[in-house]
C-alpha cells in the first residue's frame, strides 16, 4: 500500500515566513499523526512562470511538478499570511489554474497569520469559501494566528497548538 502523503502550501513569498513555519508545523504535527510523508512549497516555490500564467500549461516543469504533488497528495495543509483582510494576491492565483474537480473530496486544514486579530476571520470569510468552491473537504477546525502566538518562527501559544491538534485529529480521521 503506498504512504500517504500530506502536502503543506503557504501563500507567502518572503523567506524566511511564519507563515510556511507555520504550515510546516501543522504538516509536520499531521504527518506524525497519520504516519505519513510530509513536504510543504510556497508559492515562491513555483517561480516567475506563475506570474504571467493563463493555464496550467504555461507554468514551467518545476512549477507543474509542485502542482502535480498537490494534486497528488491525500491531505494539504493550506496557509496564506493575511494582506488587506484576506489571502495573498499570488496565493489566490494559483488557485485559480486549477480545475474546479481537483480538490473534490481532499482533506484541507486551512491556516493563515497575521499581524492582529482583526483579520482572524479571514479563514472563515474568504479562505473556507474558496476550497468550497472546489468541494474540497476542508476540516471544521481553521486555524489564525498572529505573530504573538510565535517566537523565533515556532508555535509558543497553547490555545493555538489546542486548535492546531484539533485540525489534525480531523484530519487524520477524515485520511483514514
């Protein structure tokens, strides 16, 4: 039987980002969970062929071979830093190169940071929407977190690891 495989995206473009240390972490906490093989991209991670993309076709072989990963994989853990109360611009536009079938049914946790707890909704108001779109399964349990919750690019906030742990039971549950 081949591994199960969870892939982490986040929707940042700087390095290093809180945001991919933050997916890295709930990748990390869900592979441990389930037993499975993990790897996280950013959207940097698809190079400049995203920027002037029309279709899945014109992205370059790497940048394909990332999609194809996450296509691939049996869960992703989805995060975007928060810009002007939702997710990332480029973050938005990957998205959209993939056909509304592609996620139909695939265990989603969905995370974003950001610099306050005005944005906390982004999750629910814009994130949660966008994998509906796409009927992918997203987990009940979002998770927002602000840079208080971090230190030195690492969880320390216990109400943000309760619900870090919540999202990956789900989704664990929902692997099987």
């Amino acid at each position: 039987m081949p591994q199960t495989k969870i892939l982490g995206f986040s929707g940042n473009i700087t390095r290093p980002s809180t945001t991919r240390s933050f997916v890295d972490h709930i990748v990390g906490q869900l592979a441990i969970k389930t037993g499975a093989s993990a790897q996280s991209f950013d959207v940097d991670d698809l190079g400049p062929s995203l920027l002037k993309a029309r279709r899945l076709d014109d992205l370059t072989a790497e940048a394909r071979c990332v999609v194809d990963q996450m296509l691939e994989a049996d869960a992703l853990v989805v995060g975007s830093p928060t810009y002007k109360g939702s997710y990332t611009g480029l973050f938005k536009h990957y998205f959209d190169l993939l056909d509304p079938t592609s996620l139909r049914a695939k265990p989603i946790i969905i995370a974003a940071t950001g610099g306050g707890e005005r944005h906390s909704l982004v999750v629910e108001h814009q994130m949660r929407p966008l994998f509906g779109f796409f009927e992918a399964l997203a987990m009940p349990t979002a998770i927002y977190a602000t840079r208080k919750d971090f230190a030195h690019g690492e969880v320390i906030s216990e109400p943000i690891r309760m619900r870090v742990g919540r999202a990956v039971e789900e989704a664990a549950r929902a692997i099987g």
